[in-house]
C-alpha cells in the first residue's frame, strides 16, 4: 500500500464526518408542525382531492430536508371531506379540537370546493390557524371578512369575465346557453356568467339549472334544443359535465361545448369519451406539466408513485405560500402570519403571489384549454415554453 493511502483514507473518512454533520444539521429539530389537508378522498371528486395531496405532501417533504420549517419538521395530514358540506363541518371540528388538545397546528389546505370552505370556514375563523385553498373559487368566501383565508387560485369573479369573453370575442358565439349545476359553484359561477355576457352585449338565450352528479340530465335536452345554441356553457363540476355532453352530441346538438374549471378534471375526458373531443374547459391554476419542469415532475413521481395531476402544482403552491409568510413572520403564531401575507410578494408554480385585503390575489389569470386527442391542450394564454 502506498504511503499515501492512510492519508487518503483519513481524509475520505473526515469528509464523510463532515457530511454526515451537514446532513444531521439539515434535520428538523424542534418537533413537529400538522398541517391538514381537507379534501375529497372518497367518491366522485376523490382524484382531483388526491392531486392536491400530492403536491402538498411534496413540499413538505422539500422543506424537511432542508431542516423543516423554522426547524419543525411539517407533518401533513390528509383529511376527508368527501365533498360534502355536513362532513367538512364534521372535519372542521376535527381540527378544533386538535388546536384545543394543544397539537401545534400550523394551517388547514382547503378546502377543495366552495361548498365546504364555507361550511367550514365558520369554524375555522376562530381559529389560530390559516387556511389557504388552492381550488375554491366562489368569490364570497373571501367577501365574508376572514383575516385567516386565503387562495392560490383564481376566483369565478375572474373566470365568468373571462369565459364570457372567450365564448363571445374568440368563438364569435351568438346564441349561448348557460347550464349550470344546482350547488353554491355553480349558482355563484352563473350569476358571473350571465352578468358578463349582459354586459357584451350577448345575453344567454336561456340559462337552465342541472342537478348535482345525477345520472341523467335527458329532461333538458329539449329545452336546449330548442334555444338553439352555437355555444353551450356549463357551471359545473365533472360529474355533470361527462353525463351532458354525450347526451347532447347523441341528441345531435353540436353547438361548441364549453365547461368551467369543475370539468378541468381528467375523469371529464375519461367519463365523456368520444364525445370529449374539441371541448372547451377552463382552468382556475395552471396545469401542472406546463409549469413544472421535469425535477419537480420526478420527484412527484417518486414520492406518489403516480404523475402529478390537475391540482398538485396548487396543492404544493398553497403550502409554499403558507411556509413563505411564516419564514417572513419568523413565527408560528397564526395573526402574525396572516399579517406576513398580506405583504408577501413571491413566485410560485402557479404564477406570481401578492394579496389583497380580503385574501384573494391581486394578479388573477384564467386559462383555457381544449380537449384534442385525449388530453388537456392549454390555448390561452399561449404556453411560453411551448408545452403542449
């Protein structure tokens, strides 16, 4: 053996301490932070629900191995709502008593649709937590005076401009028809709607309400046949989306199809088949493979055993957006947070983050996609990178 290797192998050995060192330092310290994820994890919105979980547990385990989050590790709990107002109350109560019991609760990500941030929102607000939803978008939640609510998404006070716009300015539609599903999301997207195309001047030619996720929706099909659309618009979740279109392309009705964020989903193109082919369908964030590069997309991929879906670029934005106001308050405490946000300015997977007042964003963006050959093709605004 050369003289020279018992120095070699002492220095590889010190530098391996040292590594070692680093790494141990990297660790969380002070124990454990909960962050709640409250979601759909069962039934019919459980994917969608499992999306933002995903992003969610990713950044969490991003900041862990960076030494957690002012030196707590965060430890994400994942919550079912079940997309159902009684049970998000149920779930609310839930976290209260965690906070009651002494559990260092940080903040709750959702809730995942309007519905049952509002339920829950009404125990939430005395809470010491913060609450961030990456995908409810009825603007009255942030309306109702919460100092601990906040989004990562766009708001139907943004959206129903928009679509209307796209509808009238980009499709040149002139006879339209808003459907619209009979729940809080839809009733509160069709009165965006239907005020934004008044004021184009295109006003719809009639707007007829569906019920929630039935099995059927035969009973208008008459009615819309008669309105003679060129434009279909529909308020609604997927669940009504992948049981309309079919029976109106088999009805023969071909007026374009156009579905708010509540179809941006790909159980709508699993559920509608064929039928799926050339729909509109709006997008409240932005997707997922367009802003994240391919690290990210593995690392996702990794951890969940899955790709990432429509929400994890939210899911994993919400949380991010939580631990940026508590490294800028350099607190957990939850007023001093909520005040840390209300000033932050950061960029983040879904777009540049800066609130206003209420919580809302002050920098609002809805993107359009289009079904083409089985999958979600953003059209506006043009992907910068070319994705898609």
């Amino acid at each position: 053996m050369s003289r020279c290797m018992p120095r070699l192998l002492l220095g590889l050995t010190l530098l391996f301490a040292l590594l070692l060192t680093s790494c141990a330092s990297a660790q969380p310290t002070k124990g454990d932070v909960t962050v709640y994820v409250a979601v759909p994890l069962s039934g019919w919105q459980a994917d969608g629900g499992q999306t933002v979980v995903g992003g969610v547990r990713l950044a969490a385990e991003e900041m862990n191995k960076r030494g957690g989050l002012l030196g707590y590790r965060v430890n994400v709990v994942p919550i079912d709502d079940e997309a159902d107002s009684e049970v998000a109350v149920q779930v609310a109560n839930q976290i209260a008593d965690a906070v009651r019991r002494g559990d260092r609760v940080l903040g709750v990500i959702g809730h995942y649709n309007s519905g049952q941030a509002a339920a829950a929102l009404e125990i939430y607000k005395d809470l010491p937590l913060i609450v961030i939803t990456p995908t409810a978008s009825d603007p009255a939640l942030t309306a109702g005076g919460y100092q601990n609510f906040f989004r990562v998404n766009a708001t139907d006070a943004a959206q129903g401009p928009y679509d209307a716009e796209f509808l009238v300015n980009d499709l040149q539609a002139q006879r339209i028809v808003v459907v619209y599903a009979e729940n809080e999301y839809g009733e509160g997207l069709r009165a965006q709607m239907v005020e934004s195309l008044e004021k184009l001047g295109r006003p719809p030619v009639d707007v007829i309400g569906i019920e929630e996720a039935a099995p059927t929706h035969a009973a208008v099909i008459p009615r819309i046949q008669e309105a003679n659309p060129d434009a279909i618009f529909l308020a609604g979740y997927e669940t009504e989306g992948y049981v309309l279109l079919p029976e109106l392309r088999e009805a023969g009705i071909e007026a374009t199809f156009k579905a708010s964020d509540g179809c941006f989903l790909f159980e709508f193109i699993d559920g509608a088949g064929k039928w799926s082919e050339g729909a509109y369908v709006s997008g409240i964030t932005p997707d997922s493979e367009v802003v994240a590069d391919e690290e990210w997309w593995r690392a996702y991929q990794e951890l969940e055993s899955r790709n990432p879906g429509t929400y994890s670029a939210a899911g994993y934005s919400a949380l991010a957006v939580l631990a940026e106001g508590v490294k800028q308050a350099n607190s957990l405490d939850a007023n001093a947070v909520a005040q840390a946000l209300r000033q932050v300015e950061t960029e983040s997977l879904v777009g540049p983050i800066a609130y206003d007042e209420k919580g809302d964003l002050e920098q609002q963006t809805i993107y359009i996609f289009q079904v083409r050959e089985g999958e979600f093709v953003q059209v506006k605004p043009v992907p910068k990178n070319g994705a898609n």
